[in-house]
C-alpha cells in the first residue's frame, strides 16, 4: 500500500510528508527531488522506481504532490488518490498553492490522518468529512451524541455522501451538460478521429432523502421503448434521429450501477451541493460546430503564405461564443502581416501563434485570415514541423445531441412532490482539442 | 488564521525557545508551539529533544492539539522507545472515551507507534475496538490489526485478532467489510500458502453484496481480492463476472482496471463458445476506452495495461485503434505507449490510417518519439504484407529529409523488412548507400553493413564500402565488428577469386584484424571463418550463405507465461513496469506467483496453466527468431539480434555449454564437426605476416614418444629473401626451453615455407604464466626481431609414467582436504566408461580403478605433469549426464581453472 506522501513546492522543498509505512525512510524524500524535481531532463513518466522504490507523482499548478511506495500498490488507485486529494484540499481552501499548503498545514496533516490509514484510503467525501474536520478544529467537543454517532455512520455507511436532515425552502436543481468536443481532421478535411467527452454535472438543493431518477435520449432505451410501442415504424423513425448512441459512460459513485446495468436507468440519492452526476463519451453522429479549412503556400525559402477558412454549422439561430483559432509560426518567423474578416488577429512571438479571436459568430457563416510570414533564413537541416491549426470556441448546444428526457424526484417521507422541484437545464459545448492538421 | 509563519521560524535557541513556550500555562501558546514543532519536523529539523514536552501535552479536550501531539508521537515514539510509554495511558484512557471519533482516533494512532513495548498494552483496547458499537470505530480497527502484524506477527495469531478480523467480513457495514479485506490481503501476502482469506461461495457472497455498497477505496480492496478467488466452475466464475460487471461504469478508474482484472482472469474459465462469454469480451471496449479521457497519469496506467490486454485478447480492442492515435498535447509518455498499441493493433483493414498518422509523428520534435515511430512504420510492413511497399516507400521520404537519426532509425527497420522479405525491395539500396557517411550509432552501421552483405553480389563497389569500414575496425563496436566480418565472408563467398593464392590473401588481409581482438566472440569467429574457408569453400559457402528463415511478424511480445501473470497483476505496479512484482518488490522471493486459473475439464491442463485457453496462437508465433545469446545463430549470421527487445529469458539460457553440446540441430553438428576437426589438424598461426614485415609463422605442439616438440612452419610473404633464423623463449610456467637451435640453415626465399620440428624439454628457468600455459616466442632473421605468444596444449605435459599405483592413489585421495575439491559437470556427453577412458589414456591420462555405484559408472584417474604433479580424479557418468570431479593435491593452487578447463576439453573429443 502507499508508504508516504510527500508535497514539494516548485524549488523541491517539502511542505507537507507523512510516512505511513516503516519501509520508506527520510531519504526518500530527497530520492525524489533529486532524481525528479532537479532532474534536467523532463519527466518522461509520472512513475519512477528509485532504488527498488516507487515515486508516483503528480503536479497542480508548481506544487507536486508525490506518494512513495516499496510494495506493489495498485497504481490506479494511487493516481486516482491524489486527484481526490487534490479535489478534498480545494474544497476546503481553494487553489492548490504553495501559500495555501503552508497556510493549512495543520488541517492537511488532519485529512491527511483521516482519508489514508496504513496507507489505506478511506472515505474521501468531502461532504462528509466537512462534518467533522473543520478549519476550527474543535467541533468535536461541542456535539450532541446523536450527532456523533450520525457522523460516523455517515462515514462509514452505504450513502456516506449525504447527511439527514437537510432542509430547503425552495427545492431546486440545476442540471448542465457539459460537452467538449474533440477532432482530428486531415488538411484534406477527413475526419480522422472526433469524439465527444460529455460530463452532466448537477447542483441540487432539495430537502430529506430523495430519490431522484434521470434521463436522456439513450439509444437503447428509446428502442426498448419503441418496441414495446405500438407503431414500431413510427417509434424507429422519431429515435433514429433524436436518440444518441453512447459508447460508455461512468457514474458518480451514488448511481445504483448495478440497476443502471440491469436496466440501464440511472437513479440515486444526490449528493448535496454540486457534483458530477456522470461522463460519457459519444463517437456517432457528432455535430462538428466548426470546419477549419487551411492552406499553407511556402514562397521560397523566407516566406510563406498561410490562409484559413473557417465555417459554423449548426443553427443559424444559435451563437457560438469565444471563438479562437490558433495558427502555429515556425520559430524562424521574423515578421507577420495579418488581414481578417472578422475578429481581430495577432502574430504573439512568444507563442510562435497568429491568434485570431472572435467575439461571436452565428451558425451558417464563415469567415477568413490570410496572413504573410517572414523568415529569417536558417542552416537549420530540419523542416518546420507544421503543428496542427487549433480552435476553441462555446457553443449553447450539446455537439453529441444528446438531451435529457426527464428528471425525477420522489421523496416520500417529506410532503413535496416532483411538480414542485423548480428545475433549471442548459447545454454547454466547448472545444476539446479541436486541431486541424496543415 | 494563517499558519505559514510557523515555516519561518529561524534562530539558534530555537529549540529552546519552542520548550518554553511548550509549557506555558496558556493552551493557546502550547497549540501554537505544538504547531512550530510540527512544521520544524515537516521540513526535515530533528525536534526529537522536545518529546517530553510534548507528550505533556496530550492530556487535553482540545481534538486539534491532540491529533497534532499525535502526529508528533508517531514520528518520534521510535527514536525514544522508554519516554512512548508515557503516551500508553492516555491512549488507553481514549479507547474508552464515549465519542467515537476520539476512540477511532487513538485506536489509529496506537498501531501507529512502531515501539514493541507499547504492542502489548495496545491489544486489549484493540480487542474491545474490534468489536465496538460504532462502524467507524471497528473499520479503524479492522485496518489496526494490520498494522500491528507488521510490527508483531506473532502476537497478532497468539491473541485471535486474525479471526476477529475473519469475522469482520460479514460485518454489516461495507466500509467494514472493506477494510477487513484489505487488512486480511496485506496479511495473507506474507503467509503465502495459509488460507487466511478463507475464500469460499459464502465468503464470495458477502464480498460482493457489500461491492454494491461502499465507498470506491472499499470497491477497489474487495475487488482485488476477488481476483485470487478461483471459482470452481464455470457457472459459478459467471454469477461473479454478471456483478462485477456494472463497475465498469464506475466513475474511478482504480475500480474500473481492478473489475477488468477480474474479469480477464475468470474468462480463462468460460467455455468461448457462449454467448455469454463474447457478450462480456463486448463490455470490456468501452470502459477501457473510457479510461483514456481521464488525465494524463491515469492514462498512462491504463495504456501499460491496454498494452497487455491487447497481447492477451486482441479481440478486445480490435476496433478501437483510432482512439490511440497520438494527440499534438499528450504528454510523452502518453505518446509513447499509445504507439506501442497501435501497431499491436495493425492490420490490413486500418493499415492506411495507421501508416499516415506514422507519418505524421514522424515529423516530430521529440527524439524517442519519432525513431519509435520510425520503427513502427517497419514493423508495420512486416505485420502487414500487403502494406509493405507503402512502408517501404514511406521510409525512403524519411531518409530524403536527411535527419540524422531519422536516417539511421530507417536504416535499421530496413534491414529487418529485408529479412522478412528477402529479394523484395533491394532496389532501394543504391538510395541507402547514399547515407553511409552519416551513419554514427552501431545499430544503424551494422544494418548497413548487414545489408551490403547479403546483398554483396548485386552492389557493384560492396568491396569497396566493406573496405571503408574495415579501416576503422578497431574503434567499432562489438556489433558492428561482428557484423562486418561476417558480411566480408558474405562477399568473398559471393565473389570468389580464381586463385587459391588471392583467396588466402583477402581472407588473410581482410579476416586477420578479428585476431589480435580482446574480445573472445570475435576472435573465434574470426578464426572459425578464416578455418573454414581455407579448408572447404565449399561447405563454407553452404554453411554461411545458407537460406535463413524469415522473421517473424511480432517481435517484442511478452513472453507467454509472464504476460499471464502480469494480467493477474491488472491495475498495479507489476503491470505497469511490465515486471513480476518480485523483480521490484524487497523481500517478495518468497511469494508465489500469480498465475490465470485452469479451466476445468479441458484437456490439456496436464502441461502449464498458460497452454489452457486461447494464449496459444501468441506462442507459436514468437518461436521464429532465434535470440541475440544464440551463438550457433549468430555464428552462421541466420540474425544480428531480434530488430527490438525480445524477452530477455530466453537469451539467458543459451551459452557456451551449448557449443559443446548435443541437442543442436544436423546443420550444427555438421558445423561443429568441421570445426573440431579443423581445431586438431590446422595449425594456428602465431605470427601473421602483416605483424612480422612478411614472415608468417604458423605451427602446434605435439608429444610423440615421451618427447615434446614444436612443430612450426615458416613461409615469407615478403618479397625479399630470409636469412640467420634464431629462437628463444621466455620464461614460462613449466620451464620449456628448445633443446636445439632453430634447424634452418638455408635461406628462406620469397613464397617459400619451410617446415621445422623443433624438440622441446623442461629443464629450463620457470616462472608463472597467466594464463598458465602461456608461451612467449622471440624469432630473430636478417630483418628484425618478432615476438608472438601461443597456448601450448595442456596434454603435451602429461608423462608416460602417470599411472599412480592403486594403494598411493587411495590413500592420497583421502589425503585431499575439501577445500581443494572442485566439481564440475559436463553436459550431454554421450560416451560410455570405456571408449572415455580409451580416449583418455591416448593423452597420457590414466584409469586406476573403476566402480559402478547405483548405475553410475565411477572412473578414478590419474595424471603426471613434467614438473611432477600429480592430478587425480573421480569421473561419474551417468547415461547422459557425467558429474564430473576434480580432485588434485594441495601444493598445486592457482592453475584448477585452466586444467580443469583442459580436462574437460580432452573428454569431450
């Protein structure tokens, strides 16, 4: 199991290291720093075995946060570890900085005490572990026996991630899907791979235990539906189009996986708060929102000519926000001249990019760049790597096309209903990475 | 409130000052101070002094400063064993605190306190603990049990707590359960063969209910225990796999890669006709795509494990190689392994995607990264026949863009599509010898050399590039040097001189710098070519030129029986190092490994576990190419080494003893045989004529009734005649001297050779050779002095009178102190006592007695050196495998290794 967990700031000194097993000893701390914060080489694997010991690390911002091991762990659940870490440290104080670790020292070493044990992970929920490790540090005292024995059997129990006894006056639920969108396309304008990671990510206020069952326009569901109806032509015809295939998807640890699996519905008891509800990934039938259309002319040895089209396709109702194309220079560039239509355009010589920005754009339009680019001869044998065009952008719509159907509340022993949850949903597409190769 | 000033503390009297302020009467002032002392031990400061101090500070209410002492305690309880106990009482005192919280708390930190004293006082409040009202309580304790097995194993089984722990399973809370699992796993590691775990049907049951429900941590530790589980048919190995399957849709990776190993490992179990088997092979894509959209490091870990997947079921992901296409922004390592996967995936359906995207990376910035792209695009033409011109081509664009190691990278997979399709492609190497120049890396140097080699006859100027190697051979690598002498063989074979005089001068000009090399292989190998082909060209053009087999489409898989225990370590460390946990991990020899269980009623369970199940397609088609320790391989130049990595095990094997050895095939024994041969009758040559301005002096050593000589042949290669021949020698270990002067009398005129046979005896001054029978020679002519060194044959020093009489043999045998015995075996020698003993005596060695002891035939024997030593030894064979003893007398020391070796060598022929 994990031996020791080391926090580094950016120069290699340690801001925080607990040792949980008797096989890691003081040098290892410094094994670390050596042979990977001072490496001069970068770091070619978050995994290093230093003399017959195993550093697993990862970096947030300049902080690296580094568990150490002699045995064979499960090395998954030592990366998924430190992501929760990670997660529980910045809900309790925000970015993960080297000002913020020392400010909260004494609290890291508390959740530190009681989310690993012997190497162990134990409950990680920051939901309820708030109950208990508070910056104060004194609640203990305080509290009713009830009150503790809650607490601990809500840590340690079948929904550790909600407490009883929550109380709303308005019952509300926010629900986001949140898509981004990836590609790879060919200069020619082939697809070489697209897909779409989608995440429904919730904030729920309600009140008591509910029970709350989601969703969407899942393909095998709409068919199981559509058989079971009455024009099966008719039934085909309307989820061909509205439904969505979804190739996999993952649920937050309060989904029923075993029901979802059996019957593939997603119900559970929400967390309080805001949490992911659950991610999936599509590959079928994406909408790609943009077309990027290159052309890259070298002009003899010190020119080259670039232009790009780029056009919307989606609705032309709709708006596409914050749009950004990034049009990579080779490191010889001296000077850029750039003309567009639209936006504005400029040569960043520390970012060896023309950045082209874009308030907002509707959907059936297009628009251009064309730009010159200087070079200063070079001797330099190798060619210019031309990285791929990439492009960022929001759209107010879900690329994937999926859509949720419904989503349920019941909760019997507390008097209001589904009609009385007030309900908010909205669809986010983002650009992934979303390059077009030159 | 901000604590970061506490890192800041600086000065001299610090520790002093903290002792201060530690007891003060105000508890503000003492928490502040705890807290200095905490940040002073985070960065690496001894605070060790302070702990009385601070334990002083443990009776209190406040929780916050209580945890901090704690903390402190569990740092430094080691260091100062006798002040711990202090601490004992308030932890006892806790344990019996009506808040569960502070019971929990001091039940954690207790196993924390690595000091044996404090064990014993710790199992009564861990008793209790285990089976305390509160769920948080006992899953503390569940995981104490643990830790205090690390300490004191012993204690744990004398005072029951293993079966407190067993009773904790069917705990009815999950994260209890849980945790019992994961402590009774830790513990069951180091007793490898108790059934701690007691994994029955019932156990199974209450595992995988309590799956349903804990948290992801508790999924992940029942998981992977579930995975050691054998299920005893195959129904029950499908209820299994039917609930762990929905934690493929689990949202933490850990617990998506540990259902996965579950079910790689119960699918061995599955008949692979059922419908339910193919449907489970179905679920399996997803998820561990899925696994890629998470960050980097998990990526990562996912990919290592992919990558065996992927050699294991191939099926799996089959359809699926898009998504391991490399992305501009991934990380190297991401990179790196998503390659790897991709040509695993390869085949002629997506083979024109998978050669672009190649093409693509191969224009890259990181170094690794694009010479392993390069590679692929070769490997890819060797899996996938029909792309294999494409690649070709591919490679050749690469070589235009004259990038250095892109060049050299091309070069080497080149060489490797030639092998896989000889006579193919060999337009292209006009093209490649155009790069000859800026090849700097051994590999990529002895690819091209290989290649003029075997293509010498259709090069118009392969004479002339061998040659431009040939002049800096000295300062070239092993492998390069290795390469090159075999690609010369190649060539002259290809083109042969008319003359049997040219003949001896290019081999001679060309082979001879192999000789004086340092290194043994190369020397041999040398010598070897240069036998063989002034014998019998003939043979030496069957035997090098001979038709070699192709190599095989993959090349770097794991091999069949590691890669089964590494799908056993699905999700951890040893999967992704791609090692046995045993090869990392201190301590773990004593582990017994993992293996796939066996399905039942299957027929060929009898052999290994890996042969059940569908692996065998996989070892069939790694058995092709012959490893790089294969010297017999080598040899005959069939490989120059596997293009990458082959499994390092099988290279182990192979070695010298091979050489000697039966069991080759009739190719080799043929080979060997000539060899031999050629060893007995062909002089060595001592002096070549480039070394001694045209004088070769070739010669043996031989015994011919009871006396020694030295039999030498002179020629001149010089263009001048020879005159006024001398001889000396030099001191040596057995006091050698001639005992006439060197009988040539006549001028020795140019391409003449003269033979002398020069009597030796022992009567001369002595001095210790390394190796011992080592000779070094001085012959002076009209020109110059020359000195040149030779081995004289061990046998030449055995006496006629060297049979010991049977009573003195007895009684200095026992005389042998053990120390001075030495053992050593000959393998695969298929002679019987006789015709050993015959052959022995030819060389002077003589047999004493002879016993047979149950079926083993002993032979005892003796020897005589000139200088009066006498060797005994006891030979046993037994049908196929002599055990071989050497005994000899003390006053003999340093030279067992080299006798030893020589008696070997005599028994063999």
């Amino acid at each position: 199991m994990i031996g020791g967990l080391f926090i580094y700031n950016h120069k290699g000194e340690v801001l925080i290291s607990r040792v949980y097993r008797d096989d890691i000893g003081r040098n290892a701390v410094d094994a670390f720093r050596v042979n990977v914060i001072h490496a001069r080489q970068q770091v070619r694997s978050p995994v290093t075995n230093i003399a017959r010991t195993s550093f697993f690390h990862v970096k947030r911002s300049n902080i690296w946060l580094a568990v150490v091991t002699k045995q064979n762990v499960n090395a998954a659940m030592v990366f998924e570890f430190l992501y929760k870490m990670c997660d529980v440290m910045a809900s309790y104080f925000g970015k993960i900085s080297e000002e913020n670790i020392k400010n909260n020292f004494v609290l890291i070493y508390e959740l530190l005490d009681e989310i690993l044990d012997f190497g162990y992970p134990q409950n990680s929920e920051t939901g309820s572990l708030k109950t208990f490790i508070t910056q104060q540090g004194i609640k203990g005292q305080h509290q009713t026996k009830e009150e503790q024995s809650q607490i601990t059997s809500q840590v340690t129990g079948q929904i550790g991630w909600r407490r009883e006894g929550i109380k709303y006056r308005r019952n509300e639920l926010f629900l986001d899907v949140l898509e981004s969108v990836n590609l790879l396309m060919s200069p020619q304008g082939q697809v070489l791979s697209a897909h779409v990671s989608g995440r429904v990510v919730m904030k729920s206020y309600l009140s008591g235990m509910p029970e709350c069952k989601f969703g969407m326009n899942d393909k095998i569901i709409i068919d199981k539906a559509g058989k079971g109806g009455v024009t099966n032509e008719a039934g085909k015809s309307t989820s061909g189009k509205q439904s969505i295939a979804i190739d996999d998807c993952t649920f937050n640890q309060c989904v029923r996986l075993s029901k979802f699996d059996s019957e593939r519905s997603i119900s559970f008891i929400p967390p309080d708060g805001e949490y992911e509800l659950m991610r999936y990934r599509t590959t079928k039938d994406i909408i790609l929102p943009f077309r990027v259309i290159p052309l890259v002319r070298e002009v003899g040895r010190t020119k080259l000519e670039v232009k790009v089209v780029i056009k919307s396709n989606f609705k032309p109702s709709l708006l596409a926000q914050k749009i950004e194309v990034r049009i990579p220079t080779p490191l010889n560039t001296s000077g850029v001249q750039v003309i567009c239509m639209k936006g504005k355009a400029k040569y960043k010589a520390s970012e060896n990019a023309i950045v082209w920005k874009i308030k907002r754009m509707a959907g059936m339009k297009e628009s251009q760049i064309s730009a010159e680019i200087e070079l200063l001869p070079t001797n330099d044998k190798k060619k210019w790597a031309r990285p791929p065009i990439s492009m960022n952008f929001e759209v107010p719509f879900a690329p994937s096309g999926l859509k949720v159907r419904y989503l349920k509340v019941f909760e019997s022993k507390l008097n209001y209903s589904d009609h009385d949850v007030i309900k908010w949903v909205r669809y986010i597409g983002r650009s992934g990475i979303y390059e077009t190769r030159c | 409130m901000t604590d970061s000033k506490y890192f800041t503390t600086n000065k001299k009297g610090e520790i002093f000052e903290l002792k201060a302020e530690l007891n003060n009467e105000k508890k503000e002032k003492r928490k502040e101070a705890v807290k200095k002392v905490i940040a002073a031990m985070t960065v690496g400061k001894d605070v060790s002094s302070l702990f009385p101090d601070v334990v002083n500070c443990m009776q209190t209410d406040n929780l916050e400063l209580k945890k901090l002492v704690y903390l402190y305690l569990m740092n430094y309880a080691k260091s100062q064993p006798d002040m711990a106990i202090m601490a004992v009482n308030s932890f006892v005192k806790d344990c019996e605190d009506p808040n569960p919280l502070i019971r929990a708390l001091a039940v954690r930190t207790m196993g924390c306190i690595r000091v044996d004293k404090i064990t014993e006082y710790l199992c009564e409040p861990l008793r209790k603990c285990l089976k305390d009202e509160d769920p948080y309580v006992r899953k503390t304790a569940a995981v104490c049990v643990a830790k205090l097995h690390d300490i004191n194993a012993q204690m744990v089984e004398d005072q029951g707590f293993l079966d407190s722990l067993r009773d904790l399973i069917a705990d009815s809370n999950p994260m209890v359960v849980a945790n019992a699992v994961a402590a009774l796993s830790e513990i069951s590691e180091s007793h490898p063969n108790s059934n701690l775990l007691d994994l029955n049907p019932q156990n199974i049951n209450k595992l995988l209910t309590a799956l349903n429900e804990c948290t992801e941590w508790g999924q992940i530790f029942i998981l992977d225990c579930l995975s050691n589980y054998n299920p005893k048919d195959e129904r029950e190995a499908q209820s299994i796999c039917e609930r762990v399957t929905p934690r493929l849709s689990h949202a933490n990776s850990a617990v998506v890669l540990s259902a996965v190993k579950v079910l790689m490992k119960f699918l061995e179990l599955l008949p692979k006709e059922s419908d339910y088997y193919n449907t489970l092979l179905k679920k399996l894509s997803p998820p561990l795509v899925t696994l890629l959209s998470g960050e980097p490091e998990v990526q990562y870990v996912a990919l290592r494990n992919i990558n065996l997947i992927v050699q294991k079921r191939p099926e799996i992901l089959k359809q699926e190689i898009k998504v391991f296409f490399v992305k501009y922004n991934d990380p190297i390592y991401v990179k790196l392994e998503k390659l790897d996967i991709m040509i695993r995936l390869a085949s002629q359906a997506n083979i024109a995607q998978v050669l672009a995207e190649l093409k693509e990376y191969a224009t890259e910035v990181d170094v690794d990264f694009v010479r392993k792209a390069v590679r692929a695009i070769g490997r890819c033409a060797i899996k996938v026949e029909q792309s294999a011109e494409r690649c070709v081509s591919t490679l050749l664009d690469l070589i235009q863009t004259k990038v250095n190691y892109v060049v050299q990278e091309a070069i080497v997979v080149i060489r490797d599509i030639f092998r896989k399709y000889p006579n193919k492609y060999e337009s292209i190497i006009a093209t490649l010898c155009e790069n000859l120049d800026s090849l700097d890396e051994p590999d990529a140097r002895a690819a091209m050399i290989w290649i003029v080699g075997e293509y010498a006859e259709r090069i118009d100027n392969a004479d002339e590039l061998l040659e431009s190697f040939l002049e800096g051979f000295h300062d070239e690598s092993t492998q390069v040097q290795l390469t090159l002498l075999t690609a010369i063989v190649k060539l002259f074979l290809k083109k042969p001189s008319e003359t049997q005089e040219e003949t001896h001068t290019y081999t001679h000009t060309n082979i001879s710098p192999s000789f004086d090399s340092d290194n043994p292989d190369l020397r041999d190998r040398g010598y070897i070519y240069w036998r063989l082909l002034s014998t019998d060209p003939v043979t030496a053009k069957e035997v090098v030129l001979s038709e070699k087999p192709l190599i095989s489409e993959e090349t770097d898989l794991i091999e069949p029986t590691l890669l089964d225990e590494l799908i056993c370590h699905i999700g951890s460390l040893a999967s992704v190092y791609h090692k046995p946990p045993n090869a990392f991990v201190e301590g773990s020899h004593g582990i017994h490994r993992k293996h796939l269980p066996i399905q039942h009623g299957s027929i060929d369970t009898g052999e290994s576990p890996v042969s059940a199940g569908p692996a065998a397609p996989i070892e069939q088609a790694q058995s092709v190419i012959p490893s790089q320790g294969d010297l017999l391989g080598d040899l005959l130049n069939l490989d120059l080494g596997p293009p990458v990595n082959v499994p390092q095990q099988s290279s182990m094997q192979m070695g010298a003893v091979d050489l000697l050895g039966g069991g080759l095939d009739s190719l080799v024994t043929v080979c060997m045989f000539i060899f031999l041969y050629l060893l007995s009758l062909f002089p060595q040559i001592w002096l070549p004529a480039v070394k001694a301005k045209g004088l070769e002096i070739s010669g043996t050593f031989s015994r011919r009734q009871g006396q020694m000589y030295m039999d030498m042949t002179f020629t001149n290669k010089a263009l001048q005649h020879m005159t006024d021949f001398a001889i000396q020698f030099n001191k040596n270990s057995f006091g050698v001297i001639p005992t006439t002067p060197l009988p040539i009398h006549t001028p020795l005129m140019p391409s003449q050779s003269i033979e002398v046979s020069l009597p030796l005896n022992t009567i001369g001054p002595v001095m210790k050779m390394d190796p011992l029978n080592n000779l070094q020679v001085a012959v002076k002519n009209n020109i110059d002095v020359f000195y040149f060194s030779g081995l004289i044959p061990l046998n030449i020093f055995f006496v006629e009178d060297g049979k010991m009489e049977r009573q003195v043999f007895l009684a200095t045998w026992k005389d042998i102190p053990n120390e001075n015995e030495l053992q050593y075996q000959i393998k695969e020698c298929h002679l019987n006592a006789d015709t050993v003993s015959g052959k022995l005596q030819n060389d002077n060695i003589y047999t004493i007695a002879k016993r047979n002891v149950e079926g083993q035939d002993m032979l005892y024997q003796s020897l005589k050196l000139t200088n009066g030593i006498w060797i005994l030894a006891e030979l046993r064979i037994q049908p196929g495998n002599p055990n071989y003893t050497v005994k000899h007398p003390p006053n003999l020391n340093s030279p067992n290794s080299e006798l030893r070796s020589h008696l070997l060598f005599l028994s063999e022929v």
